[in-house]
C-alpha cells in the first residue's frame, strides 16, 4: 500500500469513528470525577467511578452507526494523585472484565 493510499483510508476510518473525550478532574482533596464528551452527539456526561465512565462509553457504542471507537484522554490540572487513582482503577477494572471473560470462556468449555 502506497503512502497516498494509506493517507486516504486513514481520512476515511476518521470520519467513520466515534471520537469520545474525556479529563480528570479534581473536586477536592480527596475526591475526583471525570468529564467525557461524546463528540459525535455533544452529549457531556460527569462520572464519578471507573463504572460510569465505562458505561457512558458502552452506550455512545452501541448508539452510533460508526465502526470505529477512539477514547482520548485530555490533559488535566487534576492533582497528580487523583490522576494516578484513576488510573489504577482503570486496569484494575480492566483486569476484572479480563477475569469474567475468562470465567465464560472456561464455562463454555465445560
């Protein structure tokens, strides 16, 4: 594939994704909250757990008639720590999902 040809299919996979955005914010000293934006409807959702962060991103999916997903992370003045909390229960919310997977996997087998 030439360079052109890869130029004009990454044009195309862009206005065929869903683009959600989303920043760490800071609410005080011991509680943040992330702000998310769902680009194609403008819908603005405040998540104050991992959960509704996840399920606001389930539904912008399964609403649009996009194929392509991409989240983006905006940078943020949230404190250093919230920033890490946040992302500490990310993979561990993710490891989570990874473990039931493999729960279903393992029972299927059965």
């Amino acid at each position: 594939m030439d360079k052109d040809n890869i130029q004009n299919e990454n044009e195309s996979n862009k206005e065929n994704t869903l683009e959600v955005i989303a920043a760490i914010e800071s609410v005080d000293d011991d509680t943040w909250r992330i702000r998310v934006m769902n680009k194609e409807t403008k819908e603005v959702a405040i998540c104050d757990n991992i959960l509704e962060y996840s399920a606001f991103l389930q539904e912008a999916v399964s609403k649009t008639s996009k194929d392509y997903f991409k989240a983006t992370w905006f940078p943020s003045n949230a404190k250093a720590e919230h920033i890490a909390q946040v992302r500490e229960e990310l993979f561990k919310y993710q490891d989570e999902l990874a473990q039931l997977d493999q729960i279903m996997k393992d029972g299927e087998e059965s």
